[in-house]
C-alpha cells in the first residue's frame, strides 16, 4: 500500500513570491502562507494560533502564477509536503515546505493593492448577497 502524501491549506501570503531559476533554467517561485486558527482556551477566552508555511511552485506554472502572488492575498493551495536535508560547514540542515500543484484564489477574497507596476491588479468584486443554503440541493452526496 502506498503512502499518502496530500496537503491543502488556506491563508494569506506573508510576502510577494520571488521567482527564481535553478542552474537548468527551471522556474521557482517561493512564498509563504500565514494560516491562523482561533479557539477558545480554558478560561473562555479566544486565543489565536499562526502558522508560517513555506511553499514552492516549480516550472511554467511558477511562472504563469507569479503575478498574482502578491502580500496579503488569500490563496489556497494544494501540493506534497517536501523535505530537503543538506549538510554544510554548520552542520545538518532541514527544511519542510509544500511543493505547490495547484494554487487557486476564492472569489470575494482580499485582493491586495500594488505600485508594481508588472503585478496585475484585480478589481475587489462586490459582497455576496442572498441565501445560499439552498445551493447544495442539486448535489447528490
């Protein structure tokens, strides 16, 4: 039986991504997301617990994708979780992190405002509206 390997998590990325290229001329892009949950402690009071994720988007979807990674927009993802484990002049190093598949941004989210001027920006749509409750009805599970 194989292992599985399967991650999606949603946040707000802490920084605009950098796009880099390893030596064979493949694109990388690294960015992390800020994921917070809430609960309430003991006490009854709400705590806040966040969690910095590091993520990377290798080859031609880094690429097409770079634009819209930008600080503070909310984004979800969905990859594998990757070690790299290395060893230099300090010591052993470790680092985990998710190797993106598919990145998607979900509507009505925050979009973020930029002076970059090769960052596209995206006008921020209108509130949803109505009841959706009845939206699952069609679905038959």
């Amino acid at each position: 039986m194989g292992n599985i390997n399967h991650v999606v998590l949603e946040g707000n990325l802490t920084a605009a991504a950098t796009l880099s290229h390893w030596t064979n001329g493949t694109a990388y892009a690294r960015f992390t997301i800020a994921n917070n949950r809430s609960y309430k402690d003991q006490n009854g009071e709400w705590q806040e617990i966040v969690s910095f994720i590091d993520c990377q988007i290798k080859g031609l979807y880094a690429e097409a994708k770079i634009k819209d990674l930008l600080k503070g927009r909310h984004a979800s993802v969905e990859g594998r979780i990757r070690q790299n484990r290395w060893s230099d002049d300090k010591g052993n190093h470790s680092a985990v992190y998710i190797e993106v598949e598919n990145i998607s941004f979900p509507p009505g989210a925050f979009t973020p405002k930029t002076d970059t001027p090769n960052a596209q920006q995206q006008p921020a749509g209108p509130e949803p509206t109505g009841n959706f409750d009845d939206l699952d009805a069609g679905i038959p599970f």
